[in-house]
C-alpha cells in the first residue's frame, strides 16, 4: 500500500504543512504547482527534499486560485484546463530533473479533485493534459468515480485514493468539509479506517451504513492538525496488519 500527502504548499514567506517530517513516513509526495499554493523555490525544495528520502512525486495540480487555496470552483473549459495541467506538469518536472527525479504521477486538488468526481468533460481535459506530456503517469482520483473509468478509458494508469482522515458517504464520496463530522480527528480512528481501506473491509460512513472503498494509496493531509501523528499511527497500523507500505510508481 502507498502512502502520499500533499505538500509543498507554503508561498513566500508562509509556511504550510510539517513536510520535512511528513517525507520520512511517506512514499509518494503530491507537490503543489503554483496554482493553488508553491512557488519555484518552495518547489524546488520539496522536490530536493523528496529526492533526498526516496519519496516519489507527483504534480498536484489545480484550478488557477492561490487566494481560495484551489477550494473554490471555477468554471474553466476543457481547453483552459488541458493548458493549465500541461503548465503544472512541466513546471515541476523540470526542477525535478535537477534532482535527479521525475514527475511519476498527477494528482488534482481541492475543488478540482471534487469536479473531476462527476464531470467527464473535465476528466477527458484531464485525461488528454497527462497522455500530451506522458502516457505513463499514473493518475490518482477516487474509486468509482466518472474520472476514473474516463482516465482508464483514455489508456492511462489509474490509482484509486482513499483518505482515512476523511468522513465519507454511503455512496463512496467524501463528506464536504463544510458538514459536521466530516473530518476525523483522532490517529486511532485514522489508522483503523486506514487498515479497513487497505485491506478492503467495510468502515462506516457518516449516515451509519457501512461503505467499502478499494484502494491503491491512502492520503494524509499535510495542512491537517496531528498530520504526522497520523503517518506514524497508519504506518504503524499497516504494519501490524501485514500490510507492506511501498509507492505505486
């Protein structure tokens, strides 16, 4: 099982995220690309930083909004969307061949990641954007979702994501942040639900029914509180279930 978090998202002078501890308890890293948080230099270090502890990385790409930290839907068409994605890719790409790494996957973010849940259009963008720059990067988007089946019908590698510290629906979706209980916030009732996702046993969702979602990675957010508490108790609890953490790529 991998196990990827998103960071790289401070700018300027504003810090975001424990990355330096994240990287040693991770095996893929989803670096942000200036759209909705990073710069070259924040960047650049993520990247050296990555390299350093044998992290893989992926474009975390996303809807051009640094002020609503890409959690805002905007409406772009595809076109806008294949460009964008294309930019995001090879900005980071090209400070990854300074350390000697590459680009291995493309991860979408915030509301962008959500669009792409149920809009085929944009998962077609999405899909033409990744096979332009390189046919062999993995995609990761949710399990069942509109995006996955398109990204799979395009040719490309899918790699399903479960997020233990999330709440989710009956239906397999994420819970919007904005409802009550849509977070969890405890590491013990992290890394059960990481363990539960892992192995591909059912968990409860927020409604109380039980859902079951099959992943290939599981992703810990870097800007939530405990974030590196949560690493270590999912790395542990994957442990202790004969669960072997290694990246996908």
């Amino acid at each position: 099982m991998d196990v990827n978090a998103d960071m790289g998202e401070a700018f300027g002078r504003y810090s975001m995220g424990p990355d330096a501890e994240l990287l040693e308890l991770v095996t893929s890293a989803n670096v942000a690309c200036g759209f909705h948080a990073g710069d070259p230099r924040v960047m650049d270090k993520t990247v050296a930083d990555a390299a350093r502890n044998g992290v893989v990385v992926g474009a975390h790409v996303s809807y051009p909004d640094l002020v609503g930290f890409g959690r805002r839907h905007i409406g772009v068409s595809p076109e806008e969307l294949i460009t964008d994605v294309l930019y995001q890719i090879g900005a980071l790409d090209g400070l990854c061949r300074r350390h000697g790494t590459t680009v291995r996957h493309v991860k979408a973010h915030g509301a962008l990641y959500n669009d792409l849940v149920g809009e085929d259009r944009l998962a077609a963008a999405l899909a033409d954007a990744v096979r332009s720059y390189d046919p062999g990067l993995a995609v990761l988007t949710l399990p069942g979702s509109v995006a996955a089946a398109t990204l799979a019908d395009a040719g490309l590698t899918v790699r399903t994501e479960g997020f233990p510290d999330r709440a989710y629906t009956a239906e397999g979706t994420l819970v919007p942040r904005t409802v009550a209980g849509a977070v969890l916030t405890t590491a013990e009732e992290v890394a059960a639900r990481g363990v539960r996702m892992a192995v591909g046993e059912p968990f409860e969702a927020l409604t109380g029914s039980h859902v079951t979602v099959r992943v290939d990675t599981l992703c810990i957010h870097s800007d939530s509180p405990g974030a590196v508490t949560f690493a270590r108790a999912i790395q542990s609890a994957l442990h202790d279930a004969g669960v072997t953490v290694r990246a996908f790529a």
